[in-house]
C-alpha cells in the first residue's frame, strides 16, 4: 500500500472529479436550452 504514492491518488479523483463537474455542467447547459425552448413556445419570446 505505501509504494503506491498518495498524490497519485489525489490526482486521480482529483481527474474524475473534474470530468464529473464537466458532465454536469454540460448536462445543465442541455436543461437550460429546453427549458428556453419552452419559454419560447408558451410566451413567443425573441
């Protein structure tokens, strides 16, 4: 367990999380363009 070093480790979540906080983000991004979507078609906006 100790040859395998700590900050490997760390960077490695430190990886995913970054790319979980992408996905999110780009998850959020699809959700807010639908939902513009929608405003559009119930109010007619521009």
């Amino acid at each position: 367990f100790m040859e395998f070093p700590a900050w490997t480790v760390l960077y490695e979540c430190h990886v995913i999380g970054l790319r979980g906080v992408h996905l999110n983000f780009r998850i959020i991004l699809k959700n807010l363009e639908s939902f513009y979507m929608l405003l559009h078609k119930v109010y007619g906006l521009k």
